[in-house]
C-alpha cells in the first residue's frame, strides 16, 4: 500500500500519539516493530513443531495460532509503515533481535526453540494481561492503534497456551533451564527496550540530544517507582514452577469484553 492510502486508513501520527505522551508513544512504536520479528519466529517453530505432531485437536489450535499471529505481523507491519514515515528507518535494537532468533533456529533443537517461544508467549501474555488491566487509562490519537493494540492483546490472551501445550509434548527442560530461558528473554527485551526507545526518541526530538536525554530523564523520573511496583516479576517468574500452566495466568471471562 502507497503512503497515501495509508495515511488515509490509518490517519497521520502526531509524535505523542499514545496518552499525549511522547515517551509512552516511543515504547509502544518499539513495540510494535519487534513484534512481526518475534512471530515470524514463533509461527516458524510452531509450524516444524506441529507436523510431527499427531493430536488433532493441538494441531487445528496450532493452525488457528500461526493465523492469529500472521494476521498481527500483518497489522503491525502496516503501522510500522506509516511510523517508517517519520522514523526514516526501523529503530536501533531491531537488527540485534533479528540476529539473536537466527541463531536461535540455525543452532537450537526443535524442542529448545519452542521452549524458547513459549517463553517469549508467556512474557506477551504477561505484558497482555497488564495492558488489558490498565488499558482503559491509555488515550489514543489513533483509532487504528488503539484497535490494534487492544485486539493483539486479548488475542495474546486468548492462544497463550498453545506454545506450551505444544512444546509438552516434545521433550520439555527443567525448572533451572526454564530460569535462564525467561532471564535470556527478559534480558534481551530490556536491551531491545533501552536501545530502540531513546533511538526513536532521537529521532522524534529532530535528533536533539539533550532534549532526549531530559524527557527520558523526567519520564523514568516519573515513572520508576510505579513502573517497578507494577512489573509482574513474580507472574514472569512463575514460568520456572513445576506446576506452570499458562492456563492459570488469567480467568478467560476477563478478557473478552464487550467492545
Ligand atoms: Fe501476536
Ligand atoms: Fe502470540
């Protein structure tokens, strides 16, 4: 699609497009230009993972999910398009990610990388949950994204066993590789997060250092306390527990709400 019609669908961005915030608006764009990157990844493993896989039943949940998330690559890749458009190119971060699933796929098991993408699953379903809690105290320049955003989290929600049911059924790790496993993840997203938001930033402030450096200073400032008190380290941990089951992380009756 041309950047006209685009624009047309989707409307032109101003800078502070999320919650009238600036910084807030940068995360949610670092967001959602690593998210078709880590789906390509996951609808991959799933997609070698299901074809030995005899269970029906898992297989049609396993179809249903490569849908699902090629169908949020789609949509995130035309938003990307239109933040491209002032962005000039894709945010720093990006390429380190992208590099890292390589080598996950060209060097990793098939049963490492699902548990590595259900991993990754659990830690968008975590970060889904705590979007749909506080959803209704985010404001939207942009239908197009707050349609986009909320419909991908309920959708996280909704499919976020199927990795794991999956990656049972090969042969699983135990609890101390699941540890590193969900520390190499959260480590990598902290990375990703802490290069690609001041990048985007940069470009936004017409690559004015200094102010970069003061909004991001005055947002973690403050945002801090209240970001930390909110991370969900126990639910990201709880991956580790013998007993975990994606299943157990939210009631479903809470997330499909009447729109
Ligand atoms: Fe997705
Ligand atoms: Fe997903």
């Amino acid at each position: 699609m041309n950047p006209q019609a685009l624009n047309a669908e989707i409307g032109a961005l101003p800078p502070n497009w999320c919650n009238e915030n600036i910084v807030t608006s940068s995360v949610m764009e670092a967001v959602s230009f690593v998210t078709p990157v880590l789906e390509g990844f996951f609808i991959r493993t799933v997609a070698e993972g299901m074809s030995q896989q005899q269970d029906a039943t898992l297989a049609q949940r396993c179809q249903e999910f490569i849908q699902e998330e090629s169908n949020h690559s789609r949509a995130h890749k035309k938003f990307n398009n239109v933040l491209l458009a002032y962005l000039g190119k894709s945010p720093r971060g990006l390429a380190l990610v992208s590099a890292l699933l390589d080598g996950a796929r060209r060097h990793l098991s098939m049963s490492k990388r699902l548990g590595l993408a259900a991993a990754l699953e659990h830690l968008a379903a975590v970060m889904s949950k705590l979007y749909v809690h506080q959803q209704d105290s985010l404001m939207f320049a942009s239908a197009y994204a707050e349609a986009l955003f909320d419909m991908h989290a309920r959708e996280e929600l909704g499919h976020r066993s199927v990795v794991f049911d999956l990656w049972q059924t090969n042969e699983t790790s135990g609890r101390f590789n699941r540890f590193l496993t969900i520390s190499m993840v959260l480590l990598a997203g902290a990375a990703y997060v802490g290069i690609a938001v001041p990048w985007i930033l940069y470009q936004k402030t017409g690559k004015r250092f200094a102010k970069t450096v003061i909004l991001l200073g005055s947002f973690v400032i403050k945002n801090l306390v209240s970001t930390l008190a909110q991370t969900p380290m126990v639910e990201l941990f709880s991956f580790t527990r013998g007993d975990f089951h994606p299943a157990l992380l939210i009631d479903d009756s809470k997330v499909n709400r009447a729109q």
